[in-house]
C-alpha cells in the first residue's frame, strides 16, 4: 500500500505529517526532519519518498500547490482510471491555517534570505499547527484501521 | 507496490461523458466501466479549464476534428466539452473517447498548475507501477491570448455570447499547432507500444 500526503508544498507540513505517520516525529522538533523546508526537492512536481512503515505501507509527501482538494480529486480519478483502490493508495490532503505564508516564503528569492525565512516563517506556524497535524494523522490511522 | 497488470486484464473506468447528436448538446450519461486491454494507454491532455484547447486536442486526437483545415465555429462547438465546463469539472478527469489502437483518450482542467501536473500525474502512476499506461499531454503551450480572454470571458465570468467567438478565433488560430502536438503525442504512444511489446 502506498501513503501520499498532499499539501501545498511537499517539504513542509505534509512532510510532517509522513513523519508522525512513520513514528519519526512526536513533539514539534523539526531540526532533524531529512527535507525540511527544502523547497528544490519539491520543485519537479513528482512524489517525495519519505519511508516505509512496519507494515510495508510506503509513505510519500506530494506538493500540488494551492488548490489541494482538486488535486486530490484528480489523484484519486487517476488512480481509479489506472483500476487501483484506496488499498493501493491513500490520498491524504494535510491542511493548516497560515499554510499560504508557508507557500509564499517558500518561493521568496534565496539571494534575499529566502531559505532563512521559510526555514523561520514555517516552523514558527507549524509548531502552533502541530496539534492538527497530529489530528490529520490521527484521523487517517483510524480509517486505515477500519479498512483492513 | 501497485499490482501489475495481466494481458487482457480489464480496467474498470468510472467517468462520466455527455451525450452528443450532431452539434445539439443533450443529456449527460454516466459510464460505469469501459473494458480497457492491457497494453493500451491512458493519454490524458490537461490545459487551464479543460474547456478548450485539451478538448481540441483530444477532439483531433480522436478523429472528431479534420486535420487538414481549420474547423469551423460550429464543428468546435459540436465538440464533446467545448467551451461547456464549470468550476465542478476543474480536477476531474473527463473521458473523451477511444482511439483507433483503443488508447482511452481524457481531459483534465489543472488550473495554474502547468507543466508540474504533467510530473504529478507520470510520478503517482510510477508509483503504482503503471507509469507505461500513462501520458499526460500538457497543451497550455499552444494556448494565445485570444482563447485565454475568451475562455475568461466565457467560463468565469459567464458571458458566453462574447467570449465563445472569441476563443473560437483563437482555438483556430491555434489549430495547427494543436494538430502538431497530437501528431507527436500520437507518435510516442507507438514508440511505447513497440517498447512494451
């Protein structure tokens, strides 16, 4: 089975997210998060590999740009088109308040400190967000449960 | 990992179409499932709002539009999903039809995303393992400014009776451009072919 979390960006709170989901990440330290912020790995448009779980379950991190829920959409069609089901891949669209500064710093010029804001701007948000994050995860694991 | 498909193995599609007699729209229909073989391809044009040059594309891809002249207003018109979608449709994978080698042939609306979604779409099939099945065709390249203003004028604002002369115009201005773009496109899906076989 494969994990996708999808957001806005592929390197921030989706990232988050596949680490809680993987049991890397309890606390809001993200200082050893492998990709943090590192807006480059998210710039081709194709999924992140961020690990595999005990129960063989690949996880990834996508970044689809504002409008997550249509991307979702057009995910989970292509994969129905292709003759999977949600036990192949989970689609999982991860989603905070102030995720449009996260999006907007992540593009700001590195010639003008752009890594250093983003690196700043988004842990400052996303530690206040964690809580939701964990939420989402939450919620996903249950779903998970409930469909095998 | 996603499964790999056998020879011959069905692939059930949901879409949903629209029911076309001459250049009269009438009734959407639903298709539960298009029995799709193994070895044929899913060949997805995606532009902005999926209304007007991916439907073009897919319309000559298919054959539903000449390739040696340029069609008139009313033949576009008379184009499944012409200049007839809304803000629902943005993200959803539209069947067009099947080619002659019984390639499943789609449109997508993607909004601002541009070339990037055609990564998304290949990088989600490569990890499914179905990446050979696939190939998103990116058409905004040919898109002017002409079909930009009347498909806003047309679709967002909803002033149908301007902006559809107007990307009619346009889409003709574009036509060959198009044409050349299905040509290719039409061409790597035989190059693939040949590699898979």
């Amino acid at each position: 089975m494969n994990i996708m979390f999808i957001s806005n960006t592929g390197v921030h709170h989706a990232l988050i997210a596949a680490n809680i989901f993987l049991g890397r990440l309890h606390n809001p330290n993200f200082r050893y998060i492998k990709g943090f912020c590192d807006v480059a790995h998210d710039k081709s448009g194709f999924p992140i590999y961020i690990g595999e779980d005990n129960q063989s379950r690949k996880v990834y991190t996508l970044g689809v740009g504002k409008d997550v829920l249509m991307a979702k959409k057009t995910l989970e069609d292509l994969r129905d088109i292709l003759g999977f089901t949600e036990r192949e891949l989970v689609i999982e669209p991860v989603s905070v308040p102030g995720e449009s500064l996260i999006k907007f710093c992540s593009r700001w010029p590195k010639i003008l400190g752009g890594a250093h804001l983003n690196a700043l701007v988004s842990t400052y948000i996303l530690r206040r967000q964690f809580h939701v994050i964990q939420k989402t995860v939450e919620d996903l694991q249950g779903r998970l449960k409930e469909m095998h | 990992m996603g499964r790999s498909t056998s020879r011959l193995a069905p692939v059930f599609l949901a879409c949903t179409t629209s029911v076309y007699f001459g250049a009269k729209r009438t009734a959407h229909l639903s298709i539960k499932t298009i029995i799709q073989e193994d070895g044929f391809m899913h060949i997805i044009y995606h532009c902005f709002g999926g209304a007007h040059s991916s439907v073009t594309a897919a319309a000559l891809h298919l054959g539903l539009l000449p390739k040696d002249r340029l069609p008139t207003l009313e033949e576009l018109m008379a184009v499944p999903y012409f200049d007839n979608t809304d803000n629902s449709d943005f993200g959803s994978i539209r069947f067009m039809g099947l080619d002659e080698y019984k390639n499943a042939v789609y449109v997508l609306g993607k909004k601002s995303l541009g070339d990037r979604f055609t990564n998304i779409i290949h990088g989600t099939a490569e990890m499914l393992g179905a990446r050979h099945q696939v190939l998103a065709v990116n058409t905004m390249p040919n898109v002017n400014w002409l079909m930009k203003i009347g498909g806003f004028i047309s679709r967002r604002i909803g002033m149908v009776f301007l902006g559809r002369p107007l990307v009619g115009v346009g889409t003709r201005k574009a036509f060959f451009a198009l044409v050349n773009l299905v040509e290719i496109t039409r061409l790597q899906t035989m190059d693939r072919r040949q590699v898979d076989s």
